[in-house]
C-alpha cells in the first residue's frame, strides 16, 4: 500500500475588518470578521480559555489560532485561522485585545 501524506491549504476568506467584541452581560468574547465589499461573515467564533493567538514565523504581522467551532459556515467545526495586518501595531493591539477579553472570561458587568 501506498500512504500520501495530505496538505491542507489554506482557505482564503477574503478581506474585511477583523474584531474582538466583548458581551459585558454574559462576561463572553468572540472573533467577528466580514468581508469588505458584500459584508458576509467570514470568520465567527467565540474565544475560549484554550485559545492561543500565536505570531507566525516570526512576522509580526501575521497571526496564528485555532478554534473548536468556527460558525462562519453556518456548521460549527474546528477550524486553523490566520490573520494578516497591515501593520505590526495593528497586530499588537488585536492581540492584546485578545488577551484581554480571554483574561476576563466569565466577568459580568450588570
């Protein structure tokens, strides 16, 4: 038998401002990104406690996370997600904002 190794490309899901909303009353976070011309949600997933937002390859523009259900396509399924940024101040804050809003998990403000 013949085993082929099999390479998962990336899928690209266009481009369009990426945020980290923060729900006060729920005290939970989530990734929200629409595409810039026709506004249909590419990227919707809650952020957990197990998440990781990693810079790829030491390019600090570029980073690097998984999540256990993306809902972009209507199913929830665990999905590898990048992000590239016009800027490596860009990159910073949506990083911090990131693990701000992981940090906080579970805070209610009422």
């Amino acid at each position: 038998k013949q085993w082929y190794q099999r390479r998962v490309r990336g899928k690209e899901r266009g481009l369009g401002d990426i945020s980290v909303m923060w729900d006060r009353r729920k005290g939970k976070a989530r990734i929200l990104m629409r595409r810039e011309q026709v506004l249909k949600i590419c990227c919707n997933h809650a952020i957990t406690s197990e998440m990781e937002l990693e810079f790829k390859q030491d390019n600090d523009k570029f980073l690097v996370w998984h999540t256990f259900a993306d809902y972009s396509d209507e199913e929830p399924r665990f999905e590898q997600l990048a992000a590239r940024f016009k800027t490596a101040e860009a990159a910073s804050n949506f990083k911090e904002a990131f693990e701000e809003c992981k940090a906080n998990l579970g805070q209610v403000d009422l």
